[in-house]
C-alpha cells in the first residue's frame, strides 16, 4: 500500500486503535517510526513495542496503555509539519502541548527527540506531532 505520508499513517492507527481499545497495533516499520515508538514508549503513552517480520515485510507491534483497562493514556496525537506544509522551530520556539502535560515529537540534526530534550540540547528542528 501506498501511503503519502507515514508518520501520520502511523498516529492515525495508533489513535484509532485506542479509541476501539485494542491491546495493539501493528505499524508498518521505520526507522523513524521506531525512534517515535520509543519516545511514546519512554514517555509512558505506549506500553511497549516489537519489531516484527510478517511476510517480506517489517512490522512495530505496539502494545497500548490503558487506565484502568478502560481509558486510552494516549488521549491526543496530532502530526504538524506535514509534506505539503512543513513546520520548524527554533531552539527558543519549541511549543509545549497542552502546558507541558503533552510531549512534542522533533526531528533534529541530532536525531528524533522530545521538546524537552530538544530545549536541553539546545537544538531546533522539524516539528513532527503533538502527543497528550
């Protein structure tokens, strides 16, 4: 399958795969899926993931995290800087999402990193999603 844009294929089944409270979702692999896995995954909105073959193919299975069984932790995911509209930010820009409750996801020189990291380091970059 064809996907113009696969970072925001990959928060579009994460969400989705939530909000039906599924206990997970394969995620076609990356390498920069995977850093973005294990940013969610540090960051305590996904329980874990695996890299998985199926076929020819590389999968993530992402497990997902739930309150209580019942209530998605990810409760929000939103990519930004898309292919038709790119969106930067400078080391002294880097957005905080929803007053510093929510983690910014950012592609830099130095690697995909949080906001947080992004600011420690001071480095600026793409910004990729919004994750609360």
């Amino acid at each position: 399958m064809n996907v113009t844009d696969p970072i925001a294929d990959m928060l579009t089944r994460i969400r989705n795969a939530s909000r039906a409270r599924h206990a997970e979702v394969l995620v076609p692999a990356s390498k920069l899926k995977l850093q973005m896995a294990r940013i969610l995954v540090d960051e305590g909105f996904v329980a874990s993931f695996v890299e998985t073959k199926k076929g020819p193919e590389n999968y993530l299975q992402v497990t997902l995290k739930y309150v209580d069984g019942k209530v998605p932790v990810v409760s929000g995911l939103k990519r930004i800087s898309k292919p038709g509209l790119r969106v930067y930010a400078g080391k002294t820009e880097i957005p905080r999402v929803l007053g510093g409750l929510g983690v910014v996801i950012l592609s830099t020189s130095k690697g995909i990193m949080t906001g947080a990291q992004a600011h420690k380091a001071q480095l600026g970059g793409e910004i990729l999603a919004y994750v609360w």
